[in-house]
C-alpha cells in the first residue's frame, strides 16, 4: 500500500519540446486575437469610425507587442 502511494506522487515532466509545442499553440492565439483586433480597428476606420477603430488598430498592436516579447524570451531561455 504503501509503495502504491509514493507511485502517484511522482509527476510526469515534459519535455522541452513538448513544452514548446504548447507554448506555440497558446501564443499562436495570441497571434490571432491582435491580428483580428486590428483588422476589426481597419473595418471600423474604413466604415467612418475612425477613433474607435484606431483605438481597435493600436489594442491589436499592443498585444502582438507583448507576443514578440514572449517570443524572444523564450527564444533565449532556450539558447
């Protein structure tokens, strides 16, 4: 019994490429919600609203900022 609960305790690591594969699949949302943040700044620009859509414009490239900072930390973490 005892050897039983000493065996659930241990915790499986991942590995670094497996650490990396769900790094890019969360950042990769990242990608897409400033890329869809700025092409919805674009629509409203073109439609007459302009502050609001360059409002939209910077909100987008702002959080692409921050996922090319991420990028390259993890870049260098892994060098």
């Amino acid at each position: 019994m005892a050897k039983q609960h000493k065996i659930a305790r241990i915790k499986r690591r991942l590995t670094s490429a497996e650490e990396f594969e769900i790094m890019k699949l969360v950042l990769d949302k990242f990608l897409w919600i400033g890329t869809g943040l700025m092409a919805w700044g674009l629509y409203q620009s073109i439609i007459g609203d302009g502050p609001n859509g360059l409002y939209f414009i910077v909100a987008g490239a702002v959080v692409l900022a921050i996922f090319s900072v991420i990028i390259v930390r993890e870049f260098e973490q892994i060098r």
